[in-house]
C-alpha cells in the first residue's frame, strides 16, 4: 500500500515537472543574436521550392509574401504548406499585387481592404495559413497605408535601395513594426554580393538583424527580379559560419 502511495507521488511529480518544462518551453522567447530575415515576394512557388531545398543545408528560413493565391494550383499550395511545415513564414502581398497608394487614392481605403486584403485572408485562412504580415507590392507605403493596414496586420514591410554604409542603411530591425527590406535581385543597382556580406558583418558585429527581400529564385538571372541561388547560398554560408540566427518576420516579435 505504502509501495503504491509512493510510485503515485513519484509519476504526479514527474507528470507536473514535463507539463512545466512544456510551457516553459511554448512561452520562452527567443534567444536574440546577430542574424537575417529573409523575405520573397510574389507567387514563384516552385522556384522558392527548388531555393529551398539547395538552402536546406544550412538550416535556413525565410517569410515568403504571397500574391495571386486564388490562382495558385494545388501543388503549389502543397509546396507552401510543406515550407510553412518546415519553420518558414507564409505571409501576405496582397490578393492581386495592386499598387497600395494608387489603389487607395483612386478607390479609397474601404475598396482596397473589401478587394485586396480581406478575399486574400480568408482564402489563405482556409488552405491553412495564419497570415499575420504584409509586405507593400512594388514597395511604396505612406503613413496613411500603414494605419490602415496596421488594422490588419502585425508587420509591415516596405524597400529600401542603394549601397550607403553599413551604418547608414536602413534595412535593419529597430524594433519598429514597420521594416524596410534592401533587394537582392541581380537587377538592382545596388547588387553586389560582397555588399550584401559587409551588411551581415555588420550585423554580426553590432548585434543587428539585416533584412532582405527578392522575388524569383534562379539558377543564372537574366530577367529582372531574379535572385540567383547562389547569392542565396553566399548569405546562408555567412550566417551559419558566424553563428548567427535566421528569423521570419513573426520572429522578430519574439526576440527577448
């Protein structure tokens, strides 16, 4: 009797010790480092597929913004439920990739949301997908997009251009909602490879999250908004080799 008193204590302190590691665990935030976001616009679902399986290797994860979703076949539907199923953001770039400033100056702020955001969140709801983050198509926001669009969404992300100093961009987390992604696409004037590194350098050494966003992922870039794999490669390396962190865009809510 006294065996079987025992061994029942022994299990409810076991039991209680799991269930609070478990929500220990669940509620932890996550431990900040030096590290990128990195984004994709657009619907190129089976060339971020293909991205994603050369990028696997290091461990990688990114927020792809999605457009066009009610035109998406099933398979690519699969494909973004497997990298969401992977550790990767899928977010949101509105329904039809309309320009939001034009839009709403011409239609108004009502029209946009009835035509871009609230069709697009209840399809994207419904294969599965919390969406939570919006990405601007073509880039351009004004203040009074990003109060409207707020309403809807947790982060919001804009571009930046250029190659000013390290010091001097603007595509890094500040702890604002809003954030600025600089492109990675071959097109850009501002591409360069050993660029894109010198912003990571300087993220590792100051403590900061770059953030970068492309479009279609290639092989050989030949077109604009192409990203080639191994640009992609050469910013994962850097990453893994230097002990930093990937993060989606949720993430960053979630940095301690």
């Amino acid at each position: 009797m006294k065996l079987n008193y025992f061994f029942s204590i022994v299990f409810i302190l076991i039991l209680f010790s799991c269930n609070h590691e478990e929500d220990t665990i669940k509620g932890k935030k996550i431990e900040f480092r030096g590290g990128v976001v990195l984004t994709f616009d657009d619907d190129y679902v089976d060339d971020w597929n293909k991205a994603n399986s050369i990028l696997a290797q290091y461990n990688w994860k990114a927020t792809f913004f999605v457009t066009h979703f009610d035109k998406l076949k099933p398979q690519e539907i699969q494909e973004l439920k497997n990298l969401q199923n992977k550790g990767n953001e899928i977010a949101a770039h509105g329904l039809n990739h309309q320009h939001t400033v034009l839009f709403v100056k011409e239609n108004g702020a009502d029209s946009f949301i009835k035509q871009e955001i609230n069709p697009m969140l209840t399809l994207m709801k419904n294969d599965g997908f919390n969406v939570t983050n919006f990405s601007y198509p073509y880039g351009n926001r004004t203040e009074e997009t990003d109060k409207l669009l707020f309403q809807h969404f947790n982060f919001l992300r804009g571009t930046t251009y250029g190659s000013e100093a390290p010091n001097l961009q603007n595509c890094y987390y500040n702890k604002s909602k809003l954030i600025y992604g600089l492109g990675l696409d071959n097109s850009y004037p501002h591409f360069s490879v050993p660029y894109f590194l010198s912003l990571l350098q300087y993220a590792k050494e100051q403590n900061k999250v770059v953030i970068f966003y492309a479009h279609k992922t290639v092989p050989k870039a030949s077109k604009n908004y192409e990203t080639e794999f191994s640009t992609l490669t050469e910013i994962c390396k850097f990453v893994k080799n230097n002990n930093m962190k990937f993060y989606t865009v949720s993430d960053l809510d979630k940095i301690k």
